[in-house]
C-alpha cells in the first residue's frame, strides 16, 4: 500500500482535498478526526486524561475547552497531553492501515511536518493557497479571531517551507482546480506503484 502523507496549514484546504482523494478511491485516515473519536464519549482517551487531567473529562468526554485552560495556565500541559494522546493517534492509524483495502492511503495530519511523520510516507502532498485566502477562510468560519489565528499560524511551519519540502502541491484556490490535482496526483502514484 502506497502511504501519501497530506498535509497544509490551517484554512488551506487539506479537509475538503482528503475528501477528494476518498471519492476517488483511496482509503483516507484523518488525525483529527482520530483525536475527536479519542476524546469522544468511551473513547481510549478519557481513562487517561480522567487520571492526569481530571478536570479536563465532562460528561465522560476529553472537553477542548478545558483542556484549552489547562494549557493556558500550566507551560507543562502540553508536552504531557501530547505524550498521552500520540501513542493513541498511533495506535489508531495503525489499525487503520491493518483494515485498509485501497492501493493507495492518504494520511491527512495538519502537523506531519512538525512531527516527522514524513519519514514514515512513500510521498507528500501539501495543499496551498495565498495567505490572504487562507486568513479569510478562516476567519469567514467565525470560530476565532484573527489574534487566534495568528498564534496557530505561528506555530506551524511556514507554507512556502512545506510545499518545498512535499512531493506535490495541490493549490485549493477552486474545487475544479483542486479536483483536477488530486487525479493527477492519483495517476502519478499509480505510475509509481506500477514501476515500483
């Protein structure tokens, strides 16, 4: 199975792309949506965070808001929630692969680049758009403001450094265009694979 990490940053289309490649055909394993079903209700995170973060668990469930808090007010939060919820992520892409049947799988982690987990990809794709797009997708959501936007940003990698770094770049300024790059993204690895 050919492992195609896709990765961008925040506003940039990657979720709407990893939809693309799905329709088309390969198995697609999102983190985030990992994380979300880990922190959900009996998911294999709560046990965890009821022992070391047990003000951060409601109603049976990891809570964002509190975790949010908990981090804003211990510079230590951080590295100990990442230590408890990326062997479970882990755990969770790998029993993705075991169970995956599509020649190809797409990888959607808004951090592979930060993380390493390029390494463990065959390839690497990066979607893009203009940073005055990509402020305005964000914000059009009116899930934060422009001073959270701009903390997250800063802390990922820049743009220009990503798609430097990826195998291809697919520019999400329009759904066609977008869909149009997926398939020759798709065509390209099934290349690869036949002369592999």
């Amino acid at each position: 199975m050919f492992l195609l990490g896709l990765t961008g940053s925040i506003g940039m289309g990657k979720s709407t792309t990893g939809a693309m490649f799905a329709e088309a055909g390969c198995a697609r394993w999102d983190a985030d949506a990992a994380v979300h079903r880990l922190y959900g209700r009996g998911g294999a995170a709560v046990p965890a965070f009821e022992m070391h973060f047990p003000k951060s668990v409601r109603d049976g469930e990891v809570c964002r808001t509190a975790l949010k808090s908990i981090i804003a007010e211990d510079p230590t939060a951080l590295p100990r929630i990442e230590a408890l919820v990326h062997p479970l992520v882990a755990e969770d892409r790998a029993e993705f692969l075991r169970n995956a049947k599509a020649e190809i799988a797409v990888l959607d982690i808004p951090l592979l680049f930060e993380t390493g987990g390029e390494r463990e990809m065959d390839a690497v794709a990066c979607v893009t758009i203009p940073p005055e797009l990509q402020a305005e997708r964000v914000l059009a959501r009116g899930t934060m403001t422009e001073a959270q936007f701009e903390a997250i940003r800063a802390k990922q990698m820049p743009n220009e450094q990503k798609c430097a770094r990826s195998d291809y770049v697919i520019k999400t300024d329009t759904l066609e265009h977008a869909r149009a790059q997926v398939q020759d993204v798709i065509r390209d690895i099934r290349r690869r694979i036949a002369h592999a």
